[in-house]
C-alpha cells in the first residue's frame, strides 16, 4: 500500500566538497550503487547534482514513509561506502519538506545547517512510474 504524499518527507541538501571532485563521485557511486541493491524501499528518490568545477555538490532523497528514515541512517552508518562518501563532503545547508520523527530531527539537527523546514504539507501527489 502506497503512503499518501503527506506522509512523505524530502531533503535538499547542499554539501561541500572536502576532497577533489574525483574522490566525491567515486565514493558516491559506489554508495548509490549499494544503496539501490540493499537500502529500504521507502526511499525512493535519491539524486546528487554537481559542476566539477564548483566546491559545492546538491542531493535530493525522498521518503515515502518518514517514520522509516532512522532505519536508513541506522543501517548506512555501517557500511564502508558512506564512511568514504561522508569522509569526501560536509553538510552546509538542508531543507526539510515534510515532518521528521522526533529521532530524525535530532540527528538532522546535529550538524547545524536545517535552514528551513515546511512541516504542513497543503496539497501533492506522486505518479506512479511502473508498468
């Protein structure tokens, strides 16, 4: 059963690069690639967004069920390819859409840079892209 759009939570993000470019997409495919093949299935968009030539790289995750994040961030913490990923960027600025769990928002909020959150979700949908 599908979560109706205001159950679902998404983060925009700006991070900044700490390592060259190269080492960044390097450590970011190989997390996407095991993210895709063992991650929840309740995050359903993840997209990272970079100039080669910028200090600067976006990334977009969506949620359909934010009360499943913590189990994302609980499980990616272990694992060797977003240890390399993290150890390449630094989180300067996210934007919440959605309402996070009380858990989230505190582990969100440790790094300092939520600059907005819209919690009310008004209207929205999501089509479906299978088959």
């Amino acid at each position: 059963m599908r979560t109706p759009p205001s159950e679902h939570v998404t983060l925009v993000e700006v991070l900044e690069l700490t390592r060259p470019f190269e080492e960044f997409a390097a450590a970011v495919q190989a997390a996407a690639l095991r993210l895709e093949a063992e991650g929840i299935e309740e995050l359903v968009t993840l997209q990272f967004y970079a100039d080669p030539a910028s200090t600067e790289v976006g990334s977009i995750l969506t949620f359909t069920d934010r009360n499943r994040m913590m189990e994302h961030i609980d499980m990616i913490t272990g694992w060797e390819e977003f240890e390399r990923f993290f150890g390449t960027v630094k989180p300067i600025d996210v934007r919440v859409y959605g309402e996070l769990s009380a858990e989230a928002q505190e582990w969100v909020g440790q790094f300092g840079v939520v600059s907005k959150t819209f919690e009310d979700h008004v209207v929205g949908f999501v089509r479906s892209t299978a088959a």
